[in-house]
C-alpha cells in the first residue's frame, strides 16, 4: 500500500456544558462535519501539511521527541505530529500527512482531536497494523493533552465512534445513532476564552450556592431527559430542552450578545430549538430544524446577511478508511 486516507468526524455538546464540571451529564454527538487525512511515505521525518491553513511543517526524531517531553516545537501541528509518531511507533520511518477539513477550527467543535484521530487511523492502515478503535482514541487522546493540557476525553472519543457520547463523572458511554437530524451551527467569531468563563460560574457558585446548584441541577435533569428525547427520535421535545437550556446557560452569564442574536433569529425562523454549544461567551450556537429544507432556507438567509452560518446533521459514523 503507498497510501491511505482516513476521516474523521467533528462533535458538538448537545446539552450538559457547565453543570458537567459539577458532576452532572453531558451529551455530545458527532457531526456530518468531517476531516480526512491521507498518509503516505516519504524519504524521512514527518511533514504535516493542512490545505485549509496553507501551512506545512515538517518534524525531525528530535523534534518529535522534543514534543514527548512536552517541548513546543510548531505549536500549530505538534498535537497531531504527536499523534503520528505514536501510530508510527515511535520509529524514524518518513510519513507524509495531507490533511483536509470541513469542520471550522478553534470553535469548539472537535477539529483537533478529528485531525488526529485520522491521521493515526490512516498511518496504522498504511502499516497494516490495523488498530482498533479503542487503541486509536487512547493515542488520539496522547495528542489532546500536547493540545489542551488536561482534556475530558470527549472529542478523541467522538472523533473515533461516532453517534451519541453520554460523559458523567469522567466516565463515557457511547450510544449508536439510527437517525440523523440537521443541524444549523451559527459561528459568532467571537474568540472565547474557555478557563475564564468556568472560573465566572464557580464565583457565582460560591456566592450563591442555593441559587446556583438548582440551576446545575437542573441541567443535570434536562440532558438526561434530552438523551431519552434523541435515542427515542423525539426531535421536539429534543428542541424545547434545547431552548431551555440555553436559558439556564445565560442565566450562568455564559451567553454572549451575538449568541442570542443569532439564536433568536432562528427561533424566529421556526427551528426546533437553539442553545449556545460549548463554554459560550462567543464561539458557536447550534439549532436543530425539522428538516434539511427548512436548514437550507435559513443558512442561506443568514449568510446572506453576512452571518457564518454551517448546515450538518448529527451523524452516527466515527473514524473510517476513505480509501487505499
Ligand atoms: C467546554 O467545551 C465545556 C465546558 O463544560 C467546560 C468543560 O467541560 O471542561 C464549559
């Protein structure tokens, strides 16, 4: 084999964001949103290049041992380069990695751990090696700590199986999809800046308690029932949880004005439901409608209006072999 290409989905949280770091559920889903990476040999060292980004880097040994021991080397690649060299066992081999997305970066939606999933999957393919995918999101989950520090463990494992992932307490339970819903996510560009929006909402924690844990609660109540409402492909009920939880997230002070602007003009344009995604403060909303058409009709409204705006689907495939 002289080549292989692998893809990857990226994910959104559903519902759960904020009352997760108190111990209570959150729910995220793979998008129809993918990243493919194709792996090939070459002469010697390991040469990353991203078409989105026109960027190439590429790693000598000594750099990619440098990135072991927690050293910076590019900084905009060393989480997948990291990746790599574990599928590449570590050895000197010349491995070549072109990769292409269509899920936006730095806007919490899964785009690194996606990247690295792929190219671990493409390089054990071209090895033959053929890793499961267990041994793939445990090395993809290597490259999120180069990226993230101290990640939850969600995004590799999404990248890696796909459908629906139910986190609590540190641990993970995957759920299969046998649906797809679309999904309108609305891209404030607004950078957000994840530690301090948490530390924001454990400050509110701490003066009131007894306002604030309800709230979590609460949260914590509403995915469980939003799990129940997606496996049972009740999209309704799934939309007015939506709803519901964005109020209990802006009522935290994690929403942001262009957030609810966005939010609002598609509750106004009939979706299902609209909540911010992720840690707010900026970064992505997400509204589900009842059908693609209906999507389309507002995508297309909303971009016209200069707005960045993305049509997917939830999606039930992780990580697969594209082609040889
Ligand atoms: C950020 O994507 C999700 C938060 O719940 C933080 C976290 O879980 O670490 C806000």
């Amino acid at each position: 084999m002289e080549s292989s290409i692998a893809s990857a989905p990226g994910k959104v949280i559903l519902t759960g964001e904020h009352s997760v770091v108190y111990g209570y559920p959150a729910i995220a889903v793979a998008l129809g949103l993918r990243c493919k990476v194709k792996a090939s040999y070459q002469d010697e060292g390991l040469t990353i290049r991203s078409k989105d980004l026109n960027l190439i880097h590429t790693y000598s040994l000594n750099d990619l041992q440098h990135i072991e021991q927690k050293l910076t080397v590019f900084k905009k690649f060393d989480n997948i380069a990291f990746g790599a060299f574990l599928a590449m066992n570590k050895k000197p081999v010349g491995i070549n990695l072109e990769i292409e997305s269509e899920i936006p970066i730095s806007s919490g939606l899964g785009s690194s751990a996606a990247v690295s999933v792929a190219a671990i999957k493409s390089i054990s393919n071209l090895f033959e090696q053929n890793l499961i995918d267990k041994e793939i999101s445990d090395l993809a989950y290597q490259s999120e700590i180069i990226a993230h520090g101290t990640p939850s463990g969600i995004d590799n494992s999404i990248a890696t199986y796909g459908g629906l992932l139910k986190f609590e307490k540190g641990n993970i339970t995957l759920n299969k999809l046998n649906f797809t819903i679309p999904l309108i996510i609305g891209n404030t560009q607004v950078q957000r800046d994840t530690k301090k929006i948490v530390k924001n909402v454990k400050d509110q924690f701490d003066h009131f308690p007894k306002i604030i844990d309800p709230i979590l609660k609460t949260m914590g109540e509403l995915t469980e029932n939003a799990e129940n409402a997606l496996i049972s492909g009740d999209f309704k009920k799934l939309g007015e949880l939506l709803d519901i939880n964005h109020g209990l997230l802006s009522s935290l002070g994690t929403s942001h004005p262009k957030l609810d602007d966005l939010i609002w003009k598609m509750r106004s344009m009939n979706v299902l439901g609209a909540k911010l995604t992720g840690a707010g403060g900026g970064g992505c909303m997400i509204a589900i409608a009842e059908n693609i058409n209906t999507a389309n009709t507002i995508s297309k409204k909303l971009n016209e209006e200069g707005y960045n705006i993305i049509v997917t689907n939830l999606s039930p495939e992780g990580v697969k072999i594209e082609s040889n």
